[in-house]
C-alpha cells in the first residue's frame, strides 16, 4: 500500500516556533518586573479575557 503526501498550507509547528522565537528575542535580557509589565501589555493589547476572569 502506498501512502498518499499531502502538500500543507499552514505549518503550525513552525507558527508556534516563530512567535516564540519572537517573544525570546523580546524579552531575553528583562528582568522578572519588566517581563511582568511586558505580559501585562500583551494581555491588554489582545484584549482578550484572562481565563477565570
């Protein structure tokens, strides 16, 4: 039996790869209170609801 390759349009591995990458590269020299504040940011620039909120 062969098996039949499907080509992908969306990699998510390599989408999660990158943002953390990203993230990394932001917040790799910021102390706990600066990584504290940037989260904060990112939570109201989102504007998403925190879980259990």
């Amino acid at each position: 039996m062969e098996t039949i390759k499907k080509e992908k349009t969306f990699d998510a591995v390599k989408m999660m790869r990158d943002i953390r990458d990203k993230i990394s590269s932001e917040t790799q020299n910021m102390t706990f209170a600066e990584l504290k504040e940037y989260v904060q940011t990112k939570i109201k620039e989102s504007k998403l609801k925190p879980v259990g909120q």
